[in-house]
C-alpha cells in the first residue's frame, strides 16, 4: 500500500456539542491511486461527506477534532498548517458537490468563478483565464462556451450547472477529484451524462476519483474499489468486483439487497435495512450495526460487546468488519442469493437467475 | 438594463404625481369635506391674528373658492412654470419652482427648503457613510466571531443604540464632549462653503449620534445576514477553491448578505433626507427637520405642504435608486 498517491490512515473526525462527542468518522482507512476511482458508500450520516471535507481541509475553522493521517503525496494533510492546505486545496485536490445551484455563487458568473478558480493558483492575466475558463466549459459539454462563459448560475440547466462546477474543479488540473453525491441533485437522464464525463475526463487527466453516494448503482458503474461506511466506521473495503460478487459484511448484504437490479427477475422482493441508522453520540456497543444486524445469533454474543475487527477473510485487499467467519458470510450470502431472509417466514420469493451482479462488464477486472 | 432603468423612472413619475394629488387632497378637499369654508381655509394661510380683510385677500389669491381641479392645475403649474398670486392690489410673485406660498413669512417656501436642505443633507450623508461601514464592519466581525466576548459586547451595544432615542444620546454626549470637557465646544451648523473643517467640526457630535442609532440596527442586520450566508453551499464552494479566508468573507459572503442592507440603506436615506427631525432639534440645526417642526408649530399650511412633498420625492428617489442598485447587486433580478 506504500507509496499511494493518497493515504488515509486511521481518520477520525469528532465534533463536540453539546449533547455529547459526535464521533462522525471513526478509524477510517484506505488508499488511492492515481487513475483509481475509489467509491465511499453509505447512508446519510455515515460519515462519508465528513471524510471527504477532511481531506480537503474543510473542517478547519470549525470545532472538529481531527486525528489520524491523510498523507498525500505523502504529505500530512492532518499536521500541515492551514496555509499550506489552502494552496493545496483546488490545485491538487479539488471537490464537486451535491447541489450545483446552491454551491454555484448567485451573483457571479459562471465564468468569473472558475476563472477565480484558475488565478488563485496560477499566475496569469485574466484574459489567460478567461480563455482558460472558455476551453474547460467545452471541454465539459458546454454549447457555445464563449458566450456562456458570461452567463449567472441561474441561466443555466441542472445537468450544465453540474458540468460547470466541474469545469471548476478541473481548473488547476487536479491530481484528486472529489465528487461528493455529484448527481444526487439532477434528473436521472442527466445523471448518466454526467458519470460518464466525469469517467471520461478521470481518463483524460489521469486523476484519482474519489466519488460518495449512497447510490450503489452509480459506484457499481465507475468505482474500482469500494469502501462501505456505517456509523463513521468502514464496513467493508475491497475491489468493485469483490464488494458485488461476494460481499462479506451483513450491511453490504442489506445494501445490495434493498436495491433494484436490472439482471434479476422482476418477482425478487426488495428486502430492506431494518430500523435506522445509528446517533454517532451515543454509537451501539460492540458492532455499530448489531441493532440492525439479522445475523447476530451466529457469533455467540459477541456483536454487542466486542468492535469487530477490519479483516480479510478470504481474497486479499478484501476485508470487512463483522464476527461472523468466512465460511458463515459464504453460507448466508448464498443464502441470500436465493432468496432466504433469515428471520423471516420461509417462502419461495425468488426464482431468478442469479448472476455475477451489476458491475458493469469492462470495470469489474480493471 | 437600460428599458429596467426606464421603466423605473416612468413608474417614479407616475408615483411622485400620486403622491402630490393625495397631499393636495390632504390640504385642500379633506378640510372642505370636512364642512370648512373658502374663508375658514383661507384664515390658516394668514399670520396668527389676522383681519378679515387680509383672510379675504388670501382666499382670492389662493383662489380657494375656484373648483378642486383648477386649483390642482394652479398648483401644478406653480412646480412646472412658477405662479402670481394675484388680487389686484397686491401681487406676490412665485417662481419656478413654486411649492407653495407662506403667508406667514411672506415668501415662497421653495428658497427656504433649499437653504435648510444643505444643513440636513450634510448631517444625513455624514451619518450615512459612519453608520454604513461602522454597522457593517461590526455586524460581519459578530457573525464571524459567533458568540465571541466580542460578538456579545457590540449585540449589547447595539442594543442599547436601537433602544435609546436620538434626544437622549445627542444630549448626554452634548453634555459631555461639548460642555463638560470641551472637546467639541459651540456646537453649530456652519456650511461647507464658508468654513470645511468647522463645518466637519462642528457636524462630528451629531454624525455620531444619529450613526449610533442606524449603526446599531445595521449591525445586527448585517450579522444576521452573515450568519446566514456563511452557512452558504457556495462558501463551502469558495474554500474548496483555495481562496483565502478573507476573499470568501468579504467577495462571496458580504457580497451576498449586503443585498437587503442595501435595500434598507436606500430607504433609509431617503427618509432622513426629508428631515433628521429629532437630531436637528437636538443640536438645533436649521435644516429641513426643523423647518417642519416650525412650519408645524406655526400651522403654516403651505410649508408643510412643501416639506411634505420634498420628503416624499426623496423617498420615491431613493425608492427608484435602491431598485437599480438591487439589479446591479443581484443579476437575478435584471428581468
């Protein structure tokens, strides 16, 4: 793992309030390579846009407690100081997020903020700039960029505001692009073309992609590797192709199963979470997902008392945080497959086909 | 743009006539309505005791007893092309722009507003410029320092500066800076042209006073839109630029939050230009305030009716200006 472009080693993030420590991030570690997307799952609240802000240096200026590493390039992004991190930030690393229309400037241009963009980290006169800001609203889709470069965020459509936030964010070249739910706000017909241009300039630029969602269909389409998070806390970290063909943590399991596939029968009954997710003031003891977990009663008791480990069980890179052993997680995935919920009455809800799962041919061995 | 700007200035038009029909009709058709007489009208244009006889010429003059729209239309001519008041034997002459006649201090009211105007425009603008970068500067450094001592002191004063009234802070800081130590000694109105630094002087105590009061407000306003902005996706945006703190501050937060202060501001200079009437009292500057007050106290008719005309077309002014700049600030609004 050694010599990754960027390393996150034992992130935590803790905000004080009032009402206690919210533990926002826990532990979290991975790593990323240039030209890699890696994709963060998980539900609202588990922690993955906070992750995102920290390595971005967001959080500075507010009451978080960071600790742990995010070594880019190997350089602590944790322990360096402010300054540096602002230099470092939309120059090396840069961020799209959720909602264009709100996290575009109302009274600017579109233009004038990715020529801002551009100047704060290069030295060029604005004519430089703008024609700068012209090449990348073309480059990103944009009709008639030349002229469109002096329109306000609210002229243009969902799907173009998107795009020219992310013409902004590609401004200084990045070496690490942040996408934080970059299509949760548009139409689905928009969402695909914007995935795909995000895919498609990963390709150009050669950057590493970090993209969040709770939407497992839009990792499954780009990710190379996939981190699930739950309550601050990785889940399950491995490859796109492990993470949807042999998934090995309950809560992956409870992801994949709540979610719609298009290589399924239509007579598969989608099976829900139950409950919701946890406080991150007041995390469950032991396993943070136990409360919610159907599969509690294999592990001897252990699932309130004792934090499961992060470990590979079975194919290497491959590693989920859960009690149960290999040939348990084997058992109830298969289980699952066929239709088999435990906990619930035995009846026979699926007769189709099974498949290798959704990820889309040409990424699944990339 | 250019058709927005027009088409304001049409609206204005139209306003400023509406307003002077309804003062007309204030002056004019409420006291009639109300079962006056030409002659009873006729006896408050005149001086305190007057005769029947100079009642009597003034309702000629003034043609009171003519129908409402003639003396609408005179009225209006008297603003356009001046006017003669004219009952034979006595002519007074009112030229343009004629806003009236004081009988009282036989004169027209027009060269009286505009030499009290000087007086409250300088102690207005003055005040402005204190109260527009003293309550913003301290209304962006509370939002940006939330609940700060810092923050909590400058809400407490301001708190006290909406609270307490102009007569109240101009007197105790007469009493103080003016009469006790002396800093500020015989204060005055003395105009621009004849002395500057007096006339800066001597303006300093009630700048203070009057900014004191509008600054407070502004700073809490200002605050309230800071914390609002800065809470912004698009601020988030602007740090994940790489922007220094004070850019995303100042061009993306302030930017934003300026817009209803703006607003406000406009509003509330067009009202202080038709008179600053507390303050002026206070530091007894003969500005328009005072005018009103003593046009008021002598019941002198036709200057309160001029005052009241001048005032409002400040306001309908302020009103077209603060529409452009809104446009100007916020390019959502140019339809």
């Amino acid at each position: 793992m050694a010599g990754s472009m960027l390393e996150v080693r034992d992130l935590r993030i803790h905000f004080q309030t009032d009402d206690g420590t919210v533990r926002a991030v826990d532990g979290v570690s991975f790593s990323l390579d240039r030209g890699r997307t890696l994709g963060i799952v998980g539900e609202s609240g588990s922690g993955k846009s906070v992750t995102s802000m920290g390595i971005m240096g967001l959080h500075h200026g507010t009451n978080a407690e960071i600790t742990g590493e995010i070594l880019l390039d190997g350089e602590n992004l944790v322990a360096a100081n402010p300054g540096r991190v602002r230099e470092l930030r939309g120059s090396k690393m840069a961020m799209i997020f959720q909602d264009p229309l709100s996290s575009l400037h109302p009274y600017y241009t579109v233009g004038a903020q990715i020529i801002e963009a551009y100047r704060v980290h290069n030295d060029v006169s604005k004519q430089a700039a703008r024609q700068h800001a012209i090449d990348l609203l073309g480059r990103v889709g944009i009709p008639t960029p030349k002229t469109r470069v002096d329109d306000y965020p609210h002229q243009f459509s969902g799907g173009m505001r998107q795009r020219a936030m992310i013409a902004m964010a590609l401004s200084c070249d990045p070496e690490l692009l942040i996408a934080d739910e970059p299509t949760t706000a548009l139409d689905v017909t928009v969402q695909a073309q914007i995935l795909d241009l995000i895919n498609d300039l990963q390709s150009e630029f050669g950057s590493a992609v970090i993209m969040i969602t709770h939407d497992l269909g839009v990792v499954a389409e780009l990710a190379d590797d996939i981190l699930v998070m739950y309550a601050g806390r990785v889940a399950e970290y491995g490859s796109a192709a492990d993470i949807f063909g042999r998934p090995d943590h309950p809560y992956t399991w409870g992801l994949l199963a709540s979610m719609p596939r298009m290589d399924r029968a239509r007579i598969t009954r989608l099976v829900p979470i139950p409950g919701t997710p946890p406080s991150l003031i007041k995390v469950p003891s032991g396993c943070p997902f136990h409360p919610r977990c159907r599969y509690t009663h294999l592990t001897g008791g252990r699932c309130d008392t004792e934090v499961p480990p992060l470990r590979e069980a079975g194919t290497p890179g491959h590693a989920a945080a859960c009690h149960l052993t290999a040939e348990q997680r084997r058992q109830q995935w298969d289980a699952l497959q066929a239709g088999k919920v435990p906990g619930e009455a035995e009846e026979p809800v699926s007769q189709g086909p099974v498949s290798q799962g959704p990820v889309s041919q040409g990424r699944a061995e990339a | 743009m250019i058709f927005f700007i027009i088409r304001r200035l049409v609206l204005a038009v139209f306003l400023l006539i509406l307003v002077s029909m309804i003062t007309f009709a204030i002056f004019f058709l409420v006291p009639r309505l109300a079962g006056q007489t030409a002659y009873q009208l006729a006896a408050q244009y005149v001086g305190r005791s007057p005769t029947p006889s100079e009642i009597l010429a003034v309702e000629h003059k003034l043609g009171l007893n003519d129908p409402l729209y003639l003396q609408y239309g005179r009225y209006l001519k008297g603003i356009v092309a001046g006017i003669h008041y004219n009952n034979g034997t006595d002519v007074s002459y009112c030229p343009f722009p004629c806003f009236g006649y004081s009988f009282r201090n036989q004169q027209p009211v027009w060269p009286q507003l505009i030499s009290d105007a000087p007086v409250t425009l300088s102690l207005a603008l003055g005040a402005a410029v204190l109260w527009l970068i003293g309550g913003v500067s301290i209304g962006v450094l509370s939002a940006l320092r939330r609940g700060s001592f810092f923050d909590r002191f400058s809400m407490g004063v301001a708190l006290a500066g909406v609270s307490l009234p102009v007569f109240f802070t101009g007197l105790v800081s007469l009493e103080l800076f003016s009469y006790k130590w002396s800093i500020f000694p015989n204060v005055h109105y003395v105009s621009i042209t004849s002395n500057p630094l007096l006339w800066a002087r001597n303006l300093v105590l009630p700048w203070i006073t009057l900014a004191f009061l509008y600054a407070a407000l502004y700073a809490r306003l200002t605050r309230a839109g800071m914390l609002e902005t800065m809470g912004e996706d698009y601020i988030r945006t602007a740090r994940a630029k790489g922007l220094p703190e004070r850019k995303v501050v100042i061009k993306h937060g302030l930017r934003a939050a300026l817009t209803p202060i703006v607003t406000i501001f406009g509003l509330d200079l067009g009202l202080l230009l038709g008179g600053a009437i507390l303050t002026e009292s206070t530091f007894s500057m003969p500005g328009l305030g005072q005018f009103t007050i003593l046009a008021i106290q002598n019941q002198d008719l036709p200057e309160i009716l001029g005052v009241v005309m001048i005032a409002s077309f400040f306001i309908v002014i302020a009103n077209v200006i603060v529409d452009i700049l809104y446009a100007v600030v916020d390019p959502r609004v140019r339809y």
